[in-house]
C-alpha cells in the first residue's frame, strides 16, 4: 500500500505522470470521498483518507478522514467517516458497513 500526498493550489492545478501511475485513481478516490459514493470506496484498494480543507475567510481546516476496515467476525467491510471542524476537534463520526467478503 503507497502513501499520497497531494497539496491543491487555491487556483490551478496539474496532476502529471506516466500512464498507470494511479492520477486517475487518486482523483476517483477523492472525488469518492468528497461524494460520500460508498461503491466506490468499497471497491478501492485504500485503508484510510485524509483530506484536510480551507475555510476562505476564516482559520479554519476542516479534515475528513475515511478509515475502511475488515470485521473478521462478520466478515464485511466497514467504512467509517470522521468529520472535523479542525485538528483539535473530536469530531463526528459516521459508519457504514458494507457487504459481506
């Protein structure tokens, strides 16, 4: 599993590499977590999400973090949204549980 990080320009930006280097995934991924498209993340090779956002006009960075793991004794996939006003919140915390494997 790779660890990404990428950092948006307020304006325009440019996401460039070789074909099959995962630009196209990593926008799925983060359009799919933006849009909460829970098929979508099931079917992602990824465990967890961090997306940290700008409040314009005001100091605030508000993170969602998406964290998908495997219940062995149910056998399914849960995905659980964590959504904070910055990283001093708590947060609040939201669960889906998905399919059975």
């Amino acid at each position: 599993m790779k660890k990404l990080r990428i950092r948006f320009n307020s304006d325009l930006n440019f996401i460039i590499g070789h074909n099959g280097s995962g630009k196209t995934t990593a926008i799925n991924i983060l359009a799919a977590t933006l849009k909460a498209d829970f098929q979508h993340l099931y079917a992602a090779n990824v465990k967890k999400i961090t997306i940290k956002l700008k409040t314009i006009g005001k100091n605030q960075k508000p993170i969602i973090e998406v964290v998908k793991d495997e219940d062995p004794v149910m056998g399914s996939v849960n995905i659980k949204y964590v959504i904070k006003l910055n990283s001093a919140d708590k947060g609040r915390s939201f669960g889906v549980e998905g399919p059975p494997r």
